[in-house]
C-alpha cells in the first residue's frame, strides 16, 4: 500500500490557515487552460496551475529597471557567496545569505577529497504518525549503486541516518532490483551482482553528526561542494518528506517554495529551494557536475534550478524557463547541476512496497536503480522513461503496454501517480546526452 510521504497534522493545519490569510491579501485569475480559479502571489507575473498544469500570465512583464536592479542584485550576491565560500574554508565560522551561521565540517565527515563523492541522506521519522519505512533501504541501495556500479570510493560517501538506523536486527535485509529476498537466521547471500546489502555502518558513522538535522543537513551540503574543481563529479540523494511553503519573495511562478523536511523540522524549520540553490548548485565552478536525486513530496523545482523539462507520455520534451522575474540568477558558477525528482511540486511521492514486493523503498530510488541496473550508459530521457514507466506499472500490477493498459490506468486511476521530474541549470537533448554520473 502506497503511502505518501507528507507533512505532520500540525503543520498541514498551519499550512491551510496561513494559506486563507494569504489569500485573502491577494489577487485571483482564471487558469488559461481549465479555468478554475487561481490565487495570485505578490508581484507573480505567471502562475501554473495545479490541476492542467498551464501557465497563466497574471501581470505585465516587469520594467526594464527593475529587471536590471534585479541581475546587478544577484550578480552582487554571487560575489558576496564566493567570498563567504573563501571565507569559510579558512575559518571555523560565518553566515550566509539566509542568516544562519555557516561552521566548518566535523571532524567525523569524511576528508577524502576525491573526484566522485556524495552526500545520502534517508530520513525515516521514527516513532511520529508520518514515519517512513523505505528511507534507509533507500540510502544503503544508493551506496551499494554508487561503490559497486559507478566507482564511487566508499571512503567519499557521506551517509546522514544516523541513530535512525535499525539496530540489532537478526536479519540482514537485501533489496534486490528485479526481486526480492529476506535473508533469515543469518544465512548469507552470495549473489552480490544483483543485490543491495543493509549492513550496520561503522560507529562513525552513527554519531551525533550524522543524524540528518537541519544543522547537520546543512553542513553536509557544504561538506559536497567544498573546495570542488573541473572534472568532480557529485550526488547528493535525499529519502523523506518535502513540503511547499508560501513564497515570501515572489519569485516562484506558482507562489509557493519548495523544501525538505529535516528530522528536526518541526522545531527548527524546514530547508527552503531558495537556500538549497545557494548551498549546493550556485559555487559549482566550470568542470563540475552536480546530480541531485530527491525522493520526497513536491520535489520538482526544489534545488529551483533554471531549467524544467516537461516530458509527454508520447515522448516529446520542452524545456520551461522558471528563471525568477527579479532577474536573480539561479544557475551554477560555470558547472553544471542536474535534478531527477521524484515528482512534480504539485504532486506526493510514494514510500510503497509496490515496487519491491515486501520490502519499503522509496518509488523514485527503486525506479532510479533498476533503469540504471537494465540499461548502463542510458540518456536522460530514456532514463526519465523507464522511471515513469516502472511506477506507472507498480500502480497497475500490470506489466505490460499498449492501448487496452492505458485505457486501464485513465478508468481505474489505479494508485501511484507520481512523475518523476527533470531540471537542469542548463538546457540540452535529453535523448543524445549520456546519463554519467
């Protein structure tokens, strides 16, 4: 049963009265593709619709001035964020943009400063009513993934579960693409070419440090990028809950922020597109290549990359420019930064065993190592196909295709309808460009 990964009561609840108030303040329009009525954020000039997905013009382009006040504010800022980044490679503290203090890694983060690292962060909520149970298989398939398939050194892998790792198990779970196989009274499995093992992680690998709180969240973003240089090659993959906030700055074109939910958001807040764009895509320099795997709710724009490529189900692309109308710059320093979410920002993704029979995975990493596993050296199209397609078959227990399979899933509207999502800090043929991490 699919279960999709959302926000507390309590914070759904605060949602709904900030969103009567807010709207309140603001103005409507008509959506220009279905016509149901749309509430316009402050200073919005477009708006998408939720329901068709249209893009709705609600005011006129913004003047010539104000356009250049708004580059020559951003390019002033990505100055002051290389400084900072110069700053705090030399120094134990500072701030950023957003007013948090900016510390330098713990001594329990890897120094390993190899061309292939990454950041995985799987966050189950242990013991709350939106607990997840898929998040740490999640982490443990994409490490196996990394290390055993794409040459990433165990040494360079960065791994925020912490105390929410499942101690003294007897069984050693394995989650396997294609099957699946509890492994029971410790008996092993010697098929390691199609298996990811969960293993307990080395004690420093479950101090305090690793335990993914918004601080620690934080620092291991900084930790990815620090010092990186033409020729590195990056992941950051993120297993829990994301949310969409009310957009204070109006520069998201359907008024709402996206975020990710650390395990401490409740009481310190939630990690905003805004600053996840700062930290992690904005200082990749020329050479560098960043790809972000996010398997949470209303993932779609949340590293609020440039670039969003809408894909039909009958194959064709285009790519949507969701630049800021304040002209701030959202791209990279040269580099380049890739996002495969799990679904649209209007849309849940899902902590299901649909995918892997018994076992809880999150469907956008399951879906994201089989399409690696079945065809090595994909595109990025193909990839984004083969992703939509596994859970479009999850949801219909039907793996099969044709005309009669598709009149199925429009009648029935059988479970998972996530989408995986694609954005880029630049535009480019999805279906020639080579999928390398």
């Amino acid at each position: 049963m699919a279960a999709p990964r959302r926000e507390s009561p309590r914070a759904e609840c605060e949602a709904g009265r900030e969103t009567k108030m807010w709207s309140r303040r603001n103005k409507t329009a008509r959506c220009s593709g279905c016509d149901v009525l749309l509430v316009v954020p402050p200073q919005a000039r477009a708006i998408r619709c939720a329901v068709c997905l249209a893009i709705t013009d609600v005011g006129s382009p913004q003047d010539p001035v104000r356009q250049a006040m708004g580059f020559l504010k951003s390019v002033v800022m990505n100055i002051s964020n290389g400084i900072s980044s110069l700053n705090s490679s030399s120094s134990s503290s500072g701030s950023s943009s957003h007013g948090y203090p900016i510390t330098s890694p713990p001594p329990s983060f890897p120094r390993v400063r190899g061309k292939k690292r990454a950041v995985l962060v799987g966050i189950s909520y242990v013991g709350r009513r939106y607990e997840l149970k898929g998040t740490v298989n999640d982490v443990n398939c994409m490490r196996y993934l990394l290390i055993e398939r794409l040459g990433f050194p165990a040494e360079g892998i960065l791994v925020l579960t912490g105390k929410e790792v499942v101690h003294g198990s007897p069984q050693a779970l394995f989650v396997i693409v294609g099957f699946n196989s509890m492994i029971k009274d410790g008996r092993q499995n010697h098929d390691r070419e199609h298996s990811c093992l969960m293993q307990p992680y080395a004690e420093e690998e479950r101090g305090p440090y690793r335990v993914p709180t918004k601080e620690n969240l934080r620092m291991a973003m900084r930790w990815l990028v620090s010092g990186c240089e033409s020729g590195d090659s990056l992941v950051f993959h993120f297993s829990g809950h994301g949310v969409q906030r009310l957009d204070p700055s109006g520069d998201e074109v359907d008024g709402f922020d996206e975020a990710l939910c650390p395990l401490d958001y409740e009481a310190n807040g939630t990690i905003v597109d805004d600053e996840i764009n700062e930290t992690l895509v904005r200082p990749l320099p020329r050479g560098v290549k960043l790809h972000a795997l996010v398997d949470a709710c209303h993932s779609g724009t949340v590293l609020d990359l440039p670039y969003l490529c809408r894909l039909s189900r009958a194959g064709y692309y285009q790519w949507e420019d969701h630049s800021p109308p304040s002209g701030t710059w959202k791209g990279t320093n040269g580099g380049l930064a890739i996002l495969i979410s799990g679904c649209d920002d209007h849309q849940t993704s899902a902590d299901t065993s649909a995918l892997a029979g018994s076992t809880s995975t999150g469907a956008m990493t399951y879906s994201f190592i089989q399409a690696i596993e079945n065809e090595p050296g994909t595109t990025y199209g193909r990839l984004l196909t083969a992703m939509r397609s596994a859970i479009r078959d999850a949801s219909t227990g039907i793996r099969m295709s044709g005309p009669i399979v598709s009149l199925m899933r429009k009648v029935f509207n059988f479970g998972l309808t996530q989408e995986p999502q694609l954005s880029s800090s630049e535009t480019f043929d999805i279906y020639r460009k080579p999928f390398l991490l």
